[in-house]
C-alpha cells in the first residue's frame, strides 16, 4: 500500500506544543506538561496547601456591620 504525499507531509511536519513552558510559579524550573503551570505534582501540591492554609487572600470589598444589616 503507497502512502500519498499529503500523507508523508503530515509526518515530517514539525509539531509545536500548545502552551510553551513557563517557570515554575514555585521554584522557577521550566513547567511540565502533565503538571502545568507547575514543574512537578510537589509544587502543585505546595501551592495547593497554601491556598488550603490561608496564606493567599484574593482582595474584596471592605466588610462593616452598615453592609450586614443591608
């Protein structure tokens, strides 16, 4: 069976990743696909237990007792 040119093209083709990697938000080390943004599932997991902890706090509207009795 003959493979047709358009056929040959596609395999010799360069393939381009989606995303390109990026520095690890943790430690700086290039991102990995199966843990992006992250490097490894560890400093996926580092990022995760701090969000869990509390250390990041997303900024909002000031809270008083006035918008409570609204």
């Amino acid at each position: 069976m003959a493979t047709s040119v358009k056929d040959q093209s596609r395999s010799t083709a360069k393939v381009y990743p989606l995303r390109s990697p990026r520095p690890c938000p943790e430690c700086g080390k290039p991102s990995t696909r199966e843990a992006y943004p992250f490097c490894s599932d560890r400093c996926r997991a580092i990022d995760l237990n701090r969000w869990l902890k509390g250390s990041y706090i997303l900024p909002g509207k000031p809270f008083n007792n006035a918008d409570e009795e609204e």
